[in-house]
C-alpha cells in the first residue's frame, strides 16, 4: 500500500510539477533553496542580499542584489549562469520577452541589458529611478530627484522590426512632469501604472492606454483624514474586488474598492507593514513593525473580520503563500528559520531550520513532464 501512495505521489509531481521555494539570506550574500519542507542547500556569493529580489522568467531565475549586481541562475540546477554590476546601488528589475530592464539609484540610469545580462542600452536621467514596470511595448518607471514619470517605448533595434528584432531599442515617449514630490514606489494594475510619493500626500495613476495623469487622494476614515504616506507598493493587496492598503501610523488596513472609494477600516493589532493575499483572495496576511515584529494576523477578505493570530519568537520580515492555497510560509528573521503554518486549519505545520537571518520569500514552479 505504502509503495502505491508513494508511486502516485511521484507520477503526480512528474506530471503537474512542484513549488521550489527560494529564500533571501539577508547577511550571509546567500540564498536558501527549500524543497520538501526542507533546506536543501544555500546559494553563495550572491553580493549584498540585504534588500535582495528574485524573479522568475521561463526556466530562468534572476536576482538584484543592493550593490547593483544582476545574477541570472539556473532555478533547477541552482548553477549561477552569468552576471552583471549595472552600479553600486540597483533599486528594481523587469524582465521582458528579450531583455531584463534595471532602476539603477547611485548613477542615476536604467540599464537595458539581454537575457543573458549582455548590456544594450544605458538611459541616463540624472535621478534616482524607482518603481520599474512592464506594459505592452512600454517601458515606465518613475524618477525621484525630478518628480517625473517616464515612459520608454520599444521601437524595434536598427530595423525597426519589434516582431523580429532580437533585442529591444527603447526611446523616450511621454515624460509626465511635476507629478508629485519624491515618487518611490510604483505598481501595475491592469492598464494603470500607479505611483506612491514619499512627500505628497496622494498617489498618481498613468492610464497606459490614454497615456493620462491623474492625482488621486487617499482618506484614512469617513471623516476623511488624509493618509500621511503612502507605503511602498510591494506592501498593497490587489485582487477580487478590493484593495488592501496598510495605513502609516495607524493600526489600521484601509480597504478600498477598484475605484478607491473606501469600503471599511479593519483595525488591527500594530502598524500594519505588509499584507498579502491569498491565492483564492479569501484570506489576507498582515504584519507589523516596531513591538508587534513577532506577530501575523489573518482576515477574511469576505467578512474583512482577524479570524486567527499567531506570535513568534523573532521579526517577521516576509511571508509567501504556496500557491497550491495549501500553506502560508513566514520568514522569522531573528530566530533563522522559515514557519510553515498550514492554511486548512491555521495551525504551525512545521519549522523550517537553518535559514540565516531570511527575508524575502521567492516561488518557482518546476514544470512536470508529459
């Protein structure tokens, strides 16, 4: 019996493929690769991973390190293929069709560069550049010593042939200028790029088909209270009906709907830092800062009600839900180690051990075979 389970377990992962969960080791320039609900190994020398990001694109992986090095791995064999210093300090990466495009702080420029980090283009814009997105052939980003938002578009390389050029040539289209002061985060919803500012006291929205502007003001309750700052974007909930916004200050999540009206406040138990939605959006994932570093609260997205709490024994710098909806994986920065709390019946499944000082939670998913 126990050979049966076993061999359907393994037609079932050869067929649909896994999870292969890669974890930011935020001292140690290192990155831990959990399969099974196990570490299975760390990758090393990969630079300053204090705020490091990875992606995914096709059967490739990528990493930003702080100190501007782009890496491209192998995410099945974990070999480190190439990589790339684009400056002393990178901010923000996106990967396209034919290119990977990198908001660079300290030379103040957007490095256009191929797949295999082969440098193509260096756009020079004498500001710190932030909140780097991908729409159609458009290239946006937002620059924050000018307060101006850029959008590239791709014209084709020297024939001017966007289908067959083997690379991308971007050239300016629209600058939007006086947007705000200081923008610092960005995000894509559908055809709207969306800007948050580290001064003003609202956001902006690009409509990338109109190619518009647009200020919209966000309010903190029915008294219409403004919100002070807005947070970085990576901290935002997006999905179903309803956006989730962890207010600055306040021990509060501001829900919205898909036109900003606000729908309701759920007070919750600390200042709220990062929230995050479930695969099938019933649930909502929400951490803090400061005293309540150690604890995660659960909503319901229905009833937008906190139906579980747990509390850890360090900081909690990110959490990722698997995306088979089964598990929700948290990084407890202090403790080195990544828990794994099962999402059926809210209970600490099991303790991933070893993860040195983690942070950033990252998913592959490795395809089964036919």
């Amino acid at each position: 019996m126990k050979k049966i389970v076993l061999l359907i377990l393994i037609f079932s992962i050869s067929l649909f493929g896994y999870e292969k969960f890669f974890v930011v080791e935020r001292e140690s320039q290192s990155v831990a690769v959990i399969e099974d609900g196990v570490k299975q190994t760390s990758m090393l020398h990969m630079h300053n991973m204090n705020h490091g990001v990875i992606k995914f694109k096709d059967n490739d992986g990528y990493l930003i390190s702080r100190d501007g090095y782009v890496v491209k791995f192998d995410p099945i064999t974990l070999k480190k293929e190439t990589e790339y210093k684009t400056s002393k300090s990178a901010i923000g990466f996106v990967i396209g069709k034919n290119y990977v495009a990198v908001a660079n702080y300290d030379d103040k420029s957007v490095d256009i560069l191929t797949r295999d980090l082969k440098p193509l283009q260096k756009i020079k814009t004498g500001s710190k550049n932030v909140g780097i997105k991908i729409y159609k052939d458009f290239l946006i980003f937002a620059q924050m010593d000018n307060d101006k938002l850029s959008v590239y578009a791709n014209v084709g390389g020297i024939y001017g042939d966007k289908e067959n050029d083997k690379y991308p040539n971007f050239q300016l289209y629209k600058e939007f200028k006086d947007v705000g002061v200081m923008p610092f985060d960005a995000m894509i919803q559908d055809n709207k790029y969306i800007v948050g500012f580290f001064v003003s006291k609202f956001f902006g929205t690009i409509d990338l088909d109109t190619m518009t502007y647009k200020k919209v003001k966000i309010f903190l309750d029915e008294k219409r209270q403004m919100v002070l700052k807005v947070p970085h974007f990576g901290f935002w909930s997006i999905g179903g009906d309803k956006i989730f916004v962890p207010a600055v200050g306040d021990n509060k999540v501001l829900v919205y709907d898909m036109n900003f009206k606000n729908i309701a406040n759920i007070t919750v138990e600390g200042t709220p830092v990062f929230t995050s939605l479930s695969p099938d959006k019933k649930y909502l994932a929400v951490t803090f800062s400061g005293k309540k570093f150690p604890v995660l609260q659960i909503i319901d997205t229905k009833t937008l009600k906190i139906i579980k709490r747990f509390q850890f024994g360090g900081k909690i710098l990110h959490v990722r839900w698997s995306k088979n909806n089964r598990s929700l994986y948290v990084s407890d920065n202090d403790e080195n180690m990544v828990i794994v709390i099962n999402t059926k019946q809210w209970y600490r499944a099991r303790d991933i051990l070893n993860v040195k000082k983690p942070s950033g939670i990252f998913i592959y998913d490795v395809k089964g075979k036919m």
